[in-house]
C-alpha cells in the first residue's frame, strides 16, 4: 500500500479538491483506494457521502492520532492507495501526516499570500524526510503560474509539470460528488487531473492512465 499526503498550511489551497480527484482517478485505475479525511471540515467525506452510492470510495473521518492505525487497517483491508486530506493550520497534525507518507503532493495557488505561507509547509515536508513536490493549483490565465513556479524553484522547491487551471468544472463537478471525469470527461480539467496522477503514480511506482 501507498500513501499520499495532501498537505498545506495555508486555506484555500484546493487539497480537497485535487485527494478527490486523485482517489477517483485511483479507482478508475482498478486501484482499491480509500481518503482518510483529518480535516475537521470533513469536505471530503461530505463530498462522498453525495455520489451515487455505487461510486462511493471508502472514506474515513479521522483525527491525527488516528492515521497510524487506520492506516494499518487500510493496509490489512487491501487498500493499494490511501489519501490523506489534511486540515490547514495545523501543524502538529500536519507533522504526524507527513511521516506516515510515502509521497507529499503541496498545492498552492500563484497569489503573494500563498508563495508567502507555503515555507511552513515545505519546512514539515522535508523535517519528514518525505519526497514531496508542489503542484502550483487554480492558476488563471496569464503569467502568474509560470511566475510563482520560478519564484518556487529558486528556493529549490520542485514544482510539477503540470499547472490545474482555475476551472469552473472543478466546482460544478464536486458540489454533485463528482469529479471533473464524470462531469466533463473530455475537457481541460479532465486532462490537467490525469497529468497529475499520472505524476504521482510514476513517484508510486503505479502504472500510469495514459499507458493504460
């Protein structure tokens, strides 16, 4: 089993919205796939408890002193990807997440506040000793992403290929317990999120959607 820890300080970052996508991307895949929710918004499980019940994923609320342990339960369930959606400001728990990883995914969106509050993020990446990346998130149109990802790399920050654009599909998608997939399988979104995963799962060791 392989876990994946969506992390970051900073509010608003859109880690919800890219462990869903991830964990459904996962499913597609034949991949048994669960989302161990440490948010206290509990977004995620909101999110799964409105799709249709023959799409729902195995989701779980729980605290961070809880991780270690529903992660062994995962592992013995037969679980191949367990994602973690974890909470903002948080750092205590945050901490506990990042050492149970087998990768970090970081979102941050190309704003001054963002760039600024992700050092707190990147610092309990690497106290883990985990291999992260960022991916930079809801990027508008124009030079912002290309301009975050220099100002990211030049503090030796790696940032991933892909760039998830500010899409309305992602909205309308998740409000119905869908992912962009199921909403608007041939778009824009649908491809920024199959670049991602296809991303993380060659860090994984897992085949990749478009060499499937």
């Amino acid at each position: 089993m392989k876990t994946v820890v969506v992390l970051s300080q900073k509010g608003g970052s859109g880690k919800t919205t890219l462990t869903v996508h991830l964990a459904v991307c996962s499913a597609e895949q034949g991949h048994k796939t669960a989302i161990i929710d440490i948010d206290p918004q509990g977004s995620a499980t909101r999110w799964n408890e409105i799709r249709e019940e023959s799409r729902r994923l195995d989701t779980i609320a729980a605290n961070a002193g809880e991780i270690a342990n529903y992660l062994d339960m995962a592992k013995k369930g037969g679980i191949d990807l367990a994602l973690i959606d974890t909470a903002p400001h948080s750092n205590t728990e945050a901490a506990q997440a990042a050492l149970l990883a087998d990768f970090i995914l970081i979102p941050c969106r190309p704003a001054l506040f963002d760039l600024e509050a992700i050092a707190s993020t990147v610092e309990i990446a690497r106290a883990a000793r985990k291999p992260f990346a960022v991916v930079i998130n809801a990027a508008p149109r124009g030079k912002l992403a290309e301009e975050a990802r220099e100002a990211l790399e030049s503090s030796q920050i790696e940032v991933l290929p892909v760039i998830i654009g500010q899409r309305a599909a992602y909205s309308h998608a998740v409000i119905d317990g869908r992912a962009v997939h199921e909403f608007e399988p041939d778009g824009k979104a649908a491809q920024e999120i199959d670049e991602l995963y296809d991303d993380v799962s060659r860090r994984l060791g897992f085949p990749t959607r478009r060499a499937a």
